[in-house]
C-alpha cells in the first residue's frame, strides 16, 4: 500500500528537518519546502494527501497558500502551524478550509494525533467523492408526464436564484433528488451540497449536528466539531424533513437565517457563513402552524420558492420509463444478465395506487431483478408482491378503472390538505362546488373508513 505523502511547508530549516525525520520513522513519506511559492509548486506536481503549513513566512504568508491550495490541489488536508497564534487566525485558517491549528513549539504526539484524524477526513471526503459520483449514476429523475415537466420548469426557475427553497411530497417522491437538481443547476454547483435529515437525529444532537460544537462543549465532546452550516458554507444545505425540528431549535435555526451567522455549542466567536438553504417535507406545515408544531416566521423564511413533487400515481405514464431505469441499474449492480418486464407486468404496475411512491417501486424492481431467474418479470412475479387492496384490476371496464382511479385522487388531494375541500379543489383543478359533487359520487367522507388506503 502506498504511504501518504505530506509535505511540510516553513521557512525553519530546523521544523522541516526534525518533522519529516518524525514522519518517515512514522512510515509516511515527507517532502519539504521553504516558502509558499516551493510549496504549492511541490503540492502541484507531487500526490500530496496533506500538508502541514506555517502561517508566517517571508513572500506568501500561510494564509495565501492554503487559499492557492484550496484552489490548486483541494482533494489535500492542511493543518496550520504557528508560534504566534492567535483565535482570529484561527478562525480565518478554518473558515479557508484548514483542518486543524497547532502552535509551536511542536510536541510529537499532538502533531502525529492531528495528522492521524486529518489523514481519515481526507479520506472520507475521498471516499464520499466517489460515493456521491456513484450515487449521480443510480438516482436520477426521470419522468415526460406533464406533472414532471412542472416540476423540472420549476427547477429551472428556482435553481439560478438565491432564494431558499421548500421542497414538499410525499415520502418516496424523490425530494432529494429535487434538491440536489436544484443544487447542480445554480450558480453554487462547485461548492458543497450537504445534507441533514431532522427525522433521523435525536433532538438533543441536532444542534451540534447544525451548529457544531467545541471541545468540551457537552458529554461526549471531546473534540471541536464542524457544523451543516460549516460544512455547507458558499454552497448549499438541504434541511430534509424539516417538519420533524424541534421547536426549540427552530428558534435558533431562524436566527442563523436572519443573521448569516451562528456560535458554535460551546463557543463564544461568531461564525458568518454564506449557505442557501434548502428545505423537504411530508407534513402540511401550515396545519403543523396551526397545531403549534411549526413556527410560522420560520416557515416563512424557508419558503420563499415552494416546489411540489407530485406523487407516482400522479404520473403513473412515467412507470414504463422508471422499471426500465431500475431494471438496468439493478442487472448491473447484481451481475445478473439483462432482463425485462412483460406488458402485463408492466399494466399492472400502472394500476397500483403507489403509497410509497418512487421508493417503493425502486425496491420492488430490485427485488423482482434479484428473485426473477427468468429473463423475462411477468404478471405472475409482479402480482403477489403487490397489496391487492392497491391494485386496480385489469378486467375492469374503462369506465370503471376511470372512476376508482379519480376517487383515490380525490381522497389523496383531500389528505394532503387535511380535508380543506377548497384547497384540495384548487389543486385538482375544479371548483368547490364539483368537488362536493364527486365526493357524494364516490361516497367519500372523512370518516369513511377505506379513505386511508
């Protein structure tokens, strides 16, 4: 395996020569440089992982070079060294994307710790490259249904602005990959795209998580941490499932949109940071307003540019077109020969109701890719995998298929706005009074015990 290379960068013979000796008896490789022109000119033609820099030096202080450096070669760590630190540079050495700050004189175990964890995160963010480039090949959005060309025009028109952004849909719409079209079609492409998702983190963690901490900060600190907000600076934050945020952190949450700018946990500096904010949910916030679960000067503020992701049986055209894109996607991770899905197979699909949505049918197409031995999914592999209580059946007149399907379109218009008959009309497309009509039809109230499927 390849020993790290790591290039010290001062303007004292005695620290280069006593740090790479260090090194090499440590197994990894040292390269040594006397000034910031030296320096990034050996970080430009070496594969150097990461680099240890002073701060003062004669020509380009160590400031200069790590912003070259950040430019030049920023898959490399830096840790910043420095006989006259102060927390102003610091901060400033941080907020250039240093990873650590050791001042002289030098003692060994510090330095190789420090070395040690930057050596891990130039390795996760590496491997989170990748990862993410990964990621691009499998999730992408697919769909030529009229609801998916509203959803991409609003995209389009939301991407290039500054405005924050509230992604809504349902669980398994695709949400994130909104967010992250948005991301890559904005001026902040090159920057980073960080992700939180408020369900996921206990609410005694989710500020630390946003905010980062310092040392000590809590039980269980027992190192400086970088918060989303950190982490996300020049680029962009997507806050997934906001809804589920604590009051209390709301609050603060609000501030930092307010000011730009925040304190760690523990800590005493502000921290100004330029970050747009991208927000998701499943929840009807303006019920979650009502109920007093969600404040609405916050909701505000997130919501600038609303986008609505429609669910899959609103879009049940673009089936065809996603099961071909799993299909193919789940053949090549799995070493499985090529296969396809049947009309039938393919007919029965379009006719299942879909309450998780894209999700759902991803995680189906992998199953049935995995289990099938056939070339060909047919009717009879797709069916008992699907709830029949969801599936409309094929033997029904049109006018029939017609009629359940507008009736589940109903109840789930009436859902998602909490059973509010004019909003639900309005995003159906008809008036109030039609609406009440097609409810009476179909025998739809709120009660009605089937109105949950």
């Amino acid at each position: 395996m390849k020993k790290p290379q790591i290039l010290i960068i001062d303007d004292d013979p005695a620290i280069t020569g006593s740090v790479s000796g260090l090194l090499e008896d440590e197994g990894y490789g040292a390269v040594t440089a006397r000034n910031g022109k030296d320096g990034l000119a050996k970080a430009k033609d070496k594969e150097v992982a990461l680099v240890l820099l002073d701060v003062y030096m004669p020509g380009m202080n160590g400031l200069e070079v790590l912003t070259a450096l950040k430019k030049m070669a920023p898959q490399a760590g830096v840790v910043m060294i420095s006989g006259e630190a102060d927390i102003d540079t610091a901060v400033k050495a941080t907020k250039a994307g240093a990873l650590d700050f050791i001042e002289k004189p030098l003692q060994p175990e510090r330095l190789l710790v420090s070395i040690k964890n930057a050596l891990k995160m130039v390795s996760l963010r590496s491997e989170n490259i990748r990862l993410s480039l990964e990621l691009k090949k499998k999730q992408v959005m697919l769909g030529e249904s009229e609801p998916m060309k509203r959803l991409w025009e609003d995209i389009e028109r939301a991407a290039p602005s500054k405005g924050r952004v509230l992604i809504c849909g349902e669980n398994g719409t695709g949400k994130e990959l909104v967010a992250a079209a948005i991301h890559e079609n904005s001026p902040r492409k090159a920057r980073p795209f960080v992700k939180l998702n408020c369900a996921a983190i206990p609410k005694d963690l989710i500020e630390s998580e946003l905010f980062g901490h310092e040392k000590g900060a809590f039980t269980g600190a027992t190192t400086r941490k970088e918060g989303k907000f950190e982490l996300a600076d020049t680029g962009s934050l997507l806050l997934d499932e906001i809804g589920d945020m604590s009051l209390d952190t709301q609050a603060k949450l609000l501030r930092v949109l307010e000011e730009n700018e925040f304190e760690h946990l523990g800590g005493k500096t502000s921290i100004k940071v330029d970050v747009r904010v991208i927000s998701s949910t499943n929840k009807n916030l303006a019920k979650e307003i009502r109920d007093g679960n969600f404040r609405e000067d916050l909701f505000f503020r997130i919501s600038v540019i609303p986008v609505e992701v429609p669910p899959l049986r609103e879009r049940r055209e673009d089936i065809p077109l996603l099961v071909d894109h799993f299909i193919r996607v789940f053949c090549e991770e799995n070493n499985k020969p090529p296969k396809e899905m049947s009309e039938g197979a393919v007919k029965v699909l379009m006719s299942y109701h879909w309450p998780g949505n894209v999700r759902e049918l991803k995680n189906l197409v992998e199953r049935l890719v995995i289990m099938t031995d056939e070339k060909a999914i047919k009717e009879t592999h797709v069916t008992p995998l699907l709830s029949e209580a969801k599936v409309v059946t094929a033997d029904k007149p049109l006018g029939d298929l017609v009629e359940s399907f507008e009736r589940s379109l109903i109840i789930s218009e009436l859902k998602r706005t909490s059973w509010n008959v004019s909003q639900a009309a309005s995003r159906l497309g008809i008036d109030r009074a039609n609406l009440h009509r097609k409810m009476r039809r179909y025998g739809i109230q709120r009660a009605s015990p089937d109105n949950d499927s």
